[in-house]
C-alpha cells in the first residue's frame, strides 16, 4: 500500500494540527504502521523495498570518476541540489579516517594521482607524505532518465567528514568527526566544518575550515532559511547542541558568534533519560542560548565548559535535518534503551534577537529496537515525514516517522552489516538517494511516493 501526500494530511491532519497536537491525539507511545507496505526481498540481496519501488547503484568505491580520480570509500552523509538543465547535483561525504590505506581515497593505490591536482587543493597534505583521504564528491544525476552524467572530486584534504547538512545559498557544510591535532601523521589541526558549493563540474573547492563555528566532533548541521543561523550537532555521549550565528549572512567565512542550546529554568538538562527520565516525550521546553568562548578548543572541552554554564547535554547528536519548520535532530543512543531519539527545534520567528526563545520538544523516544535502533542520518520527505538511517548492532533498516510519531520500515540492508546514511530527496521529489556506508555503495531509490 503506498501512502499519498493527501492521505497524510487527510488523516493524520499534519498540517492543520501540529505535531505536538497530533501525539496529544495518538498519545505519546510510538507504534508501528504499515508505511509503504510489506519490504519484498530484493532478487539482487542489496536492498529490500516496499512493492513498485526500484533502486540502481549509481556508485561505487573504487570507480573511476569523470576527472580520472577514484570515487572514496565510506560514502555517509549527503544533500541534494538543483543543477542544469534539470539535473541533480548530489555532494557526497567520505567518513576517511587517518591512517587509512590510500586505496580508501581518491588519488590511487600510492596517491599517484594526488601531482594533478596539488596539494594546494588539500587542506592537509600530511606530515609523513600520506594526504589526509577524506572530503567529498559530487554527482550529477539525470533523475528524468535514472542516468548519472559525470562524477568529480569536490574537497579534499580532510579527515572522517561524517554529515553535514546543506544551505538555503547552494551550498554543501561538511564536517569533520575527529578532533586529531597535528602531529606524526596530520600536519594541522582537525574538527572543522568546510562548504563545498554544489557545482556541476570544476575541481575541489577551497579548503578553507570554518574556524568560528567551533573545533569539536563535528557530526551534522541544519540552516534555518529565515534567519540563516546554523544549527550543529556534537557525536559524544555528552555533547552539546549548538548555534552559529554568522557575522555576515550566507558567509561562513566571515566569523560569527556560537552559542550553546540551554533549557530555561532547568540549567545543565540531561536529556540523555539513561539513568531516569527527565524529559517525557511530548515535552516542550523554552530554550535559551549560551555563548561559548574559545571556540578553537584546544584540549576538546567545549561540552564541558558548556555544559557547566548551563547548556543542556545530549547522547551522540547525529543527524540534523531543516523542514516542516523545525529543526529535527537524532541522538543515536538517547532514551532508556539507549535506543535513539529524535528531538524538534522550532525557532522563534525573532531567533537570533534578544529574549527570543525557541522551543525544544523530544519528538520519539521509543525505547525499543523494533520499531529503530540508533538512528543516524536523518531528512525530512516532501510530504513531512522523517526518514531515519539506522547505525545500529544488528539489522539495519530506513525507518519512516509520520507526523504523528507512527514509525514504519521504508527499506532493509540485505546486503551486509552496514548502517544506512546520507538519505535525502532530489530537488523534483522524484528520487531518495541512500548510501550503504562500509560497502561503498551510493543508491537512488524511486516508486510511488504520491500515488
């Protein structure tokens, strides 16, 4: 059974009601729906999917790409761009950690490639002769004809680029989950966010780190389209939920102020519920910001010095998603179970001025591994719905959330152990672009979404 943009509104009345309306109707306890219907096993063993939906690998690791270079393992986090002449312009992370072997990156076996491009395109050449491996790559995808029209290097020179989340301005903010410091292997320091601007062709982008929007685990970020402010999450069991706001808007570049997310009257929150539950799902909380200072962060301490101003603490924020509005993001091991929870921002319509406070709501929090397990990567559907990328122990499964907070299984990894990542939709709707992260694998999906 596929479900229409109609039958969600008309039944679930997402967008006359709220959300937060809609689970004081369903309660607050997450159940499972049928979704798009049963999964049907895949003849090919890569990927089960609900009846009258197809999928096509349109990468893989280790193919050569249109600028001779090899297309990197351990594709993760990506966004989707309008491109020319009606084509996609996907940019795509690679989580390439140091110390990999070179046959993980782009430039060959022995990096014999890296001479034609410079290392003035890398952020870091490496202390020891070895590029740091990780960045992006950019696609550009026909959806019209389910064809990919070239393939390039788009950043290079970084380390472990996990998500990120795209701007309102074109372009891709890619962030760095390591905090290595220069030394015998690395020769600068690491922990940034870079932009990648979503171009159809051209060699890497500028290597520039966004220094002011802090040092610290990076994992993914979110932009508000009204105010331009970013919001960013921090992969640690204690981390934080942060804000940049920039100096100048659209640029990145230019410095800015980054603040902390802080709950009011309830200084230095545990949202984690792992020893008892502080938060209820449902609950809608004020929110204030701190700034934090030192933003460079030397020893790594920007959770501890935040969180002893006030801010709140989360488990392992990943995924961060803009839409419906909202800010959504997902903590991978948050909740009782240490199962997950999706949490919802929504910014004040002043956020940025004084006295404007936003509100923070825990979203799910289901506590039980069949319905998800450690959701990741996370984006928001053309007609309201969450798709989460589960990262967990077992079985790994996109998993649909409907404004209602009903959870339902859009897809299965019949492939191997891998977490799902990089889900997100191309600009015309058409296509849902998934990776299966440790087999290198890069996927659009289509079928009847509003049928």
């Amino acid at each position: 059974m596929s479900l229409s943009r109609r039958h969600f509104i008309r039944n679930s009345a997402a967008f006359t009601l709220g959300f937060s309306g809609l689970q004081t109707l369903l309660g607050y306890a997450p159940t499972r729906r049928d979704g798009f219907g049963p999964l049907m096993p895949d003849p090919e063993g890569i990927l089960d999917l609900p009846e009258g939906f197809t999928y096509r690998i349109i990468s893989r690791a280790g193919e050569q790409m249109s600028d001779g270079l090899y297309v990197p393992a351990l594709p993760d986090g990506m966004a989707a761009f309008p491109g020319p002449d009606g084509q996609t312009i996907l940019v795509r992370n690679h989580e390439v950690n140091t110390g990999a072997s070179a046959t993980d990156g782009a430039f060959g076996a022995d990096n014999e490639l890296l001479a034609g491009v410079g290392t003035d395109r890398l952020y870091d050449a490496g202390s020891a002769g070895a590029p740091c491996l990780g960045g992006t790559t950019t696609i550009v995808y026909d959806t019209r004809w389910s064809e990919v029209i070239s393939q390039h290097l788009s950043l290079a020179g970084t380390v472990r680029n996990c998500a990120g989340g795209p701007t309102p301005w074109g372009t891709w903010i890619t962030c760095e989950e390591s905090v290595v410091t220069r030394g015998e292997v690395t020769s600068k320091d690491h922990g940034f966010n870079f932009e990648v601007p979503a171009r159809a062709s051209g060699g890497p982008a500028d290597p520039v780190a966004l220094t002011a929007m802090g040092r610290f685990n990076h994992e993914a970020v979110a932009v508000d389209p009204a105010s331009g402010i970013v919001y960013e999450t921090e992969d640690r069991d204690d981390g934080l939920i942060y804000r940049f706001l920039p100096d100048e808007p659209e640029s990145m570049q230019g410095g800015g102020r980054l603040q902390a997310l802080a709950i009011v009257g309830r200084p230095s929150l545990d949202t984690r519920n792992w020893q008892e539950t502080l938060v209820e799902p449902g609950d809608r909380m004020d929110v204030e910001w701190i700034d934090v200072e030192d933003v460079l962060a030397p020893d790594d301490d920007l959770r501890f010095r935040g969180f002893q101003d006030g801010a709140a603490r989360f488990a392992r924020g990943e995924g961060m998603w803009y839409g419906n509005d909202a800010v959504y993001f997902a903590c991978t091991n948050g909740g009782g179970a240490q199962a997950g929870q999706i949490w919802r921002y929504e910014p004040h319509e002043n956020e940025g001025e004084p006295g404007a406070r936003g509100r923070l709501e825990l979203f799910i929090e289901p506590n039980d591994s069949e319905l998800v397990e450690n959701c990741d990567n996370v984006t928001v559907t053309p007609w309201g719905d969450l798709i989460l990328c589960e990262d967990g122990p077992g079985e790994h499964f996109l998993v649909g959330v409907t404004p209602g907070g009903e959870l339902y299984r859009f897809g299965r990894n019949a492939l191997s152990g891998s977490e799902f990542a990089g889900a997100t939709f191309s600009p015309d709707g058409s296509t849902l672009f998934i990776n299966i992260q440790h087999d290198g694998l890069t996927l659009a999906i289509k079928g009847p979404w509003t049928s």
